[in-house]
C-alpha cells in the first residue's frame, strides 16, 4: 500500500518513517496524529464507512467483472483492467476537477481507487507525476486530493456521513500550507464498481478555495488498505 497523504507527512516531520499502513490508521482513525487546530495540518477522521452493496439506482452499478484483477494483487505499477460497463461514458467516464484560491486556479485530470478494509473506497485524484499506479519509488505529482470515507451504496456523501476531501499542493500553487481540509463537501455517484471503476461529482470548500468537477478513478491494488 503506498499513499501521498502518509508519504507527505512523513516528509514534513510529522510522523515517523513507520509503515503506510500504519502511518495512515494513525491519522484516519482520529488517533492524535495531527490537531486539527494547527494552521498548516489537520487530523483526518475517516469515520466507519458502512460496507454494503452498490446502489441499485445508481447509473450502471453493479458488481465488478469476474475477470477483474485480484484486489489483493501486489502490482503496484499498473491498474485493474477488464471491460467497464458501458453505461459510464462520456463525462462519468472523465477527470475533470479544478481547483480555486483566489485568482490561482489548477486541474486535476486523473484519479485511482482502493478499497478499505470495512468496504469503503479510497480515492487519489492528481495532477502531474506518474499516470501509473503509486509506489514508493513514483515521481511527487504536482498536487494531489484525497477523498476517504465513500461508502459504497451510499448514494449522495457529506462531510455528516465521514466524507473527508483533503489538498496536497505540493508544488505550493494554490496554498502555502502542507494541508487543506475539506470545510463542506458532497461526493454524488455516478457509476460505483468497486475493483473496478468508481465514478462521482465533487463540491468542496476549503478555508480558501474551492474543488468542483467529476471524477472516473480505476482501480489501484497499491491503494487498497491494510
């Protein structure tokens, strides 16, 4: 399992070299990593996302194809294949989230999943970097958003229900600080398979900016958790 959100902190000093796995159930699960007081880190609360089937009023949901790659595979390098469901296509098929602070504004134009243990999805949407799936050894993209807490079947997702959306501007575009937590957000399905592709629209306020747009995130084994 490879992650930016724990890669990034370690970076900054807040925590130590330990594992992803670790690092990260440290900071989602509320345990002390961060206070969420501090101008430049906040803590994330993952909450407990419920496991549960895919909405069947979902456009296209269902089950992922058979012929999927196991979610277990190590093969950080490369996404699932297998045929997608062609009942997203068009702009539910597309990344196309752009970020604003103020008058500085920048894209994020591709996103991956991995799937949590409780049956919940991870996401990484980036701009820059390696297309490829993450691994320790892949080039820091220019940002990065992490959107955690998605339940699967849960249809329209707030901030109330666990929904966390948190920035990583590592090139310092948009904000100066090392983190910018998500204040409101939405997450809307559009197509949910999970292992396979998932599909939302975003609205997202940060204390300066603000996220909107869709994401299409296939799916990453390196992403999936612990």
């Amino acid at each position: 399992m490879f992650r930016w959100l724990a890669a990034w902190l370690v970076v900054l000093g807040v925590v130590g070299c330990g594992s992803a796995a670790s690092t990260d159930a440290g900071l989602l699960d509320g345990g002390g990593g961060l206070d969420a007081s501090a101008s430049d880190a906040s803590s994330l609360d993952a909450g407990a996302p419920d496991a549960g089937l895919v909405d069947a009023g979902a456009q296209g949901a269902g089950a992922p194809d058979a012929g999927a790659p196991d979610a277990g595979s190590s093969d950080a390098g490369a996404a699932d294949g297998g045929p997608v469901d062609s009942g997203c296509v068009g702009a539910c098929a597309t990344t196309t989230l752009s970020l604003s602070f103020g008058t500085a504004m920048a894209p994020l134009d591709r996103a991956q999943h991995g799937l949590e243990p409780d049956g919940g999805l991870y996401v990484e949407a980036h701009a820059g970097g390696d297309s490829a799936c993450p691994s320790m050894s892949s080039p820091t993209p220019l940002r990065t958003v992490i959107i955690s807490g998605l339940r699967v079947g849960g249809g329209v997702q707030t901030l109330d229900a666990g929904l966390r959306v948190t920035l990583l501007d590592f090139a310092g575009t948009l904000t100066t600080r090392p983190l910018e937590r998500a204040v409101f957000a939405r997450a809307t399905p559009r197509f949910v398979a999970p292992g396979q592709l998932v599909s939302y629209t975003l609205e997202v306020t940060f204390d300066g900016g603000t996220l909107t747009g869709g994401f299409a995130a296939a799916h990453c084994p390196s992403l999936d958790g612990p």
